[in-house]
C-alpha cells in the first residue's frame, strides 16, 4: 500500500466493509419481502363469509343464558363463541402481515369477539352489554368489510 493510507482491514481475506455492504443489502431484501397487499388479499379472502353474514347467522348470541343455569349448561354457548373468536383469529396470522388498514380493522374485530365471548361466559353480565358489544361487532365488521372490499 501507498505511503500514508490504511490497508483495509481484512478478516480471512475479505475486506471488512466488503462484508458489511453485503450485510446490508441483506437486511435491505428481508425487510421488503412481506407482501402487505397479498397478505391482505389472502385475510380478506379467509374472512369472506364473515363479512357477508349477519352476525345472528355467525352465531353471535343475541341473549344470555338465564342466570341460573350451571356451567355445564353455558358450555355449549360459551363453545360456540369461543369457536368464533378463535377461528376469526386463526385468520389474524394474514392480516398482521397485511395493510395497517387491514391490521387495524382486524384487530378490532377481533377484540369485539372476545368481548362477546367473555361476556356469555361471566354470569353476571348484564344484557345491555351483550346488545352494546353486538353493535360494536356490527361496526367492526362493517368497516372491515369496507377495507377488504378491494381484495374480494
């Protein structure tokens, strides 16, 4: 080397900033790999049926089971609902992937099944807020529907 410059560092013969151009241009390729449109269009796909069926048909309940009934007696709703939120959530796995449009509608969704599955579950809960939960739902759905409409 030339008189007064520094000889690139090496590490087994490859220069060192060598190596970091092309840990950098790796990290610059697995950051752009997500699809968010795909992954959207996959979601809102899954998440069809949701979107076209009134909620009482998805097998949302409209009432609660009466106060009384024992825990063996609620295990059917409560597997019902629970069914619902889970299987909708299965779908998540697409939608935090996809748009943050599609992220953020999901997500409400989402919670309003739980909301509604916790709710059938606590025997003190009070109708009003099964009907409030519902319109919640309703609402969540209706927007989601809206952003997924250009996938469908």
């Amino acid at each position: 080397s030339p008189a007064g410059t520094v000889p690139p560092v090496t590490e087994g013969g490859t220069s060192v900033r060598k190596i970091a151009g092309i840990g950098l241009v790796g990290v610059l390729l697995l950051s752009g790999c997500v699809n968010h449109e795909l992954n959207a269009k996959r979601f809102c796909r899954t998440i069809d049926d949701r979107l076209t069926t009134p909620i009482n048909d998805q097998g949302v309940p409209v009432t609660l089971p009466p106060r009384d009934w024992s825990s063996d007696q609620r295990k059917p709703l409560r597997d019902e609902v629970e069914h619902l939120e889970s299987s909708f959530n299965k779908a998540m796995k697409f939608s935090e992937d996809g748009t943050k449009e599609i992220r953020k509608s999901a997500r409400h969704a989402d919670k309003s099944y739980l909301d509604i599955f916790i709710i059938i579950r606590d025997k003190k809960s009070k109708l009003s807020q099964l009907k409030t939960r519902r319109a919640e739902l309703k609402q969540h759905l209706a927007e989601l529907k809206d952003v997924c409409s250009p996938y469908l």
